[in-house]
C-alpha cells in the first residue's frame, strides 16, 4: 500500500520543500539519501543522550533572580520513598537513565527492566535546587496527607515530568528523522518519516495540553488555591512494592467504554496517578484539576469495584498506560516467569496502529499484589 502511494506520489523539484515534511529544500533533505552513509546504533544513542541532557527550572516563577543553586535530579519518586523498597539502594525499573539502541538491539528489540541506582530513579532535570525544595517540601519532609495541597503538589510534579520528558522527545525525533533512513530505499524512507510524522503530531498535541496544563497548576500554586484539585485516593494496608508517578489522558474507562477518540484535536483531560508509601501503609492516589468529565467518568467506572479488586486494577493501569514506575528487586524476584514476561510484554511500546487493549485494567490471570484497601477519599461527588 505504501509503496504504491509512494510510487505515485509527485517528487519535488531540488530547491522545493521535501516531501518529508522537513521544512528544508529537498537537495538538502532526500534527494540523495539513499546513497548516504547508513546509521548505526551508538549514532542515534547519542543524538538520544544529547537531547536527553536539558536543564531548566519549570517552577511557576522561574527566573535568573529568583533560581538559586545548580539545575538538580528532581526526584519524582522521592528517594526516601524508594528507599523503603530498594535492595542495596538499587530497585528495578524499565525506565533507565540513559536508554540505548545498542543495548535494545542486544535483547532483540525488547525493553527490558534493569537495576537502577535510587538517586538515578525517578529523576528529571526540571527544578532549580532552591524551587524543588521549596515547592515540595511539603510531600518531602512530611507525611502525605489526604488533602487538596498534597495531591495537587503529586499530581504537578508528575505533569511537569511529563512534559518535560515529551519537549525532550520531540526535540530527539526532529533529529532522529534527519537521519534514520539514510542509506534506504525510497519506500522505506517513506515509511520511516511516516511514522516519525505521526508520533511528532501526537507530542505536539500533548505538549500543548501540558504547556496549558502546568499554566493552570503554576497560576493555582502561586495563589496557594488548591480548591480544583480533584482527588480520589485508595488507602492501603502495606508498603507499595510498586511506585509510580505519572500521567496520562483516558480513552476508555473500566469496562472498555470508550470517553473520546484516541487521537483527539481537542484539549485531553490529564490525569495522574501516584503509588506511595506512607510509614508503614501505601496509598494510591488519582488526581486532576478542574471539572473533567472524561477523569470523573474513568473514576466511576473503577469505583464500582470491590475492594479486592482495586490493588490489582490499579497495578494494570499503571503497567498499560504509564512508565515512571519502580520496584522492589525482592518482589521481582518473587514472581513466576510468566508474571515478569507479561509485565514485559505489557511495557513493550505499540505500534500506530495498535495501540492499548480497553480492556487492558481487568483480570487477565495475572495477580501482581495482596494490598488490603482500608479507605477510599475523595472530594467530589459521583
Ligand atoms: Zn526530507
Ligand atoms: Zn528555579
């Protein structure tokens, strides 16, 4: 299919712009990449590595007066937190600090989780060392409790990750296409800036709905106006041999119920989710700002469930939709092989074309822990 489009499609004259989208003149772009040098795996680890390297403060009033102290590894699990599952200061995660061609190319294609270091875990380069401190101390240095003020301060420092890491993105696949398809045949040059187009639409939309986003938390934080945090959090009986920060956009509820299109023009509704431990207990907390219907509409569908469904639910839900999660190496090494192989397979990124099962939240034979709910919070009404 695609090389018939392709086959029939109209190249551009030399200084007219390439057909890639690229913006340059095509003498400059396609014309000749076919016969260009083929690139290898450690060229592209370093154009990762290279974007990977951005520092700046996102604090609400960031500034040259009023940053203080260098740019540090913002923590998004807190290493206190992590501690309490780490084994020798190390816990597993498939989100390593520096990701790798190389070492993907070594496991066949395959993600799989490593040890990380808990200083290393969780970290972004968003936060001077006066605002990170400052902003969340409040989290950091005392218990979590169920409130407005923590929540909203879980919830912003999961969309500033967030979007942090997709301006990082964004900025490596603009590089990545530049070069990727060097050496390949046209068809396959085709293909290859098809599919980067079509991810680089997608983290444009969600830059921008994050951008608007963290306005909206930046003006409310800098007002100390915590009254549109919406939040919905489980309490449990033990330490979570999982943590998690993160966020995401619901396409579909509990049940499968789809709540909008996958790939939506509009503003998506965010919603981030956090696994914490509080001393001796756990928490997992859900939380949003404003009135969205979409995040309402997501949490009525798992609130109908019983208590002992909701650990496990909400281990899928993060397994499926999120990856800046993190756990205990004892735990890892307590499960059977076709557990692991199944949280593998779930981190695994989809294709364009497939994306995530709706269904993906219920059981599907697999148990992950043994959490007792003990309560349920939250500040709306259903
Ligand atoms: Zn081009
Ligand atoms: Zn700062």
């Amino acid at each position: 299919m695609i090389d018939l489009y392709f086959e029939n499609m109209q190249m551009p004259s030399r200084n007219e712009p390439c057909w890639c989208g690229s913006g340059k003149k095509y003498k400059r772009c396609h014309l000749n990449r076919q016969r260009e040098r083929s690139i290898e795996p450690f060229e592209l680890d370093e154009i990762i590595r290279g974007s990977s390297d951005k520092k700046y403060c996102m604090h609400p009033n960031a500034g040259k007066d009023t940053c203080a102290g260098q740019i540090v590894k913002a923590h998004t699990v807190p290493t206190s937190w992590l501690n309490s599952i780490a084994d020798n200061g190390h816990v597993f995660s498939f989100r390593i600090s520096k990701p790798s061609l190389m070492k993907l190319s070594h496991s066949e294609g395959s993600h799989l989780p490593e040890r990380i270091g808990i200083n290393e875990a969780s970290t972004f380069t968003g936060f001077c060392s006066k605002h990170d401190s400052e902003l969340f101390k409040p989290i950091e240095n005392e218990p979590f409790r169920i409130c407005e003020e923590h929540s909203m301060l879980l919830a912003y420092r999961a969309i500033c990750r967030s979007l942090f890491e997709k301006e990082m993105m964004y900025k490596c696949l603009l590089q990545v296409a530049g070069i990727i398809d060097r050496g390949m045949a046209p068809q396959l040059q085709y293909y290859h800036q098809q599919r980067i187009n079509i991810e680089l639409f997608k983290l444009n939309l969600d830059i921008r709905d994050l951008r608007n986003l963290k306005r909206s938390y930046d003006e409310a934080l800098t007002h100390k106006d915590y009254s549109k945090t919406k939040y919905y959090i489980l309490s449990f009986d033990s330490v979570p041999e999982i943590q998690c920060s993160d966020a995401m956009a619901p396409i579909c509820d509990y049940e499968g119920n789809k709540l909008r299109e996958p790939i939506a023009v509009g503003a998506l509704d965010a919603l981030t989710f956090s696994i914490i431990p509080t001393s001796n207990t756990g928490k997992i907390a859900f939380v949003w700002l404003g009135d969205s219907a979409i995040c309402l509409d997501f949490i009525a569908s798992i609130h109908k469930l019983v208590n002992d469904k909701l650990p496990n639910v909400a281990i899928r839900f993060a397994l499926s939709y999120l990856e800046n999660y993190y756990w205990a190496p004892t735990w890892w090494d307590s499960l059977n092989q076709a557990t692991k192989n199944h949280i593998i397979g779930k981190f695994q990124p989809k294709s364009p074309e497939g994306g995530i099962n709706p269904l993906c939240m219920q059981p599907d034979g697999y148990n992950f822990v043994n959490w007792k709910i003990s309560s349920r919070d939250y500040n709306f009404e259903f």
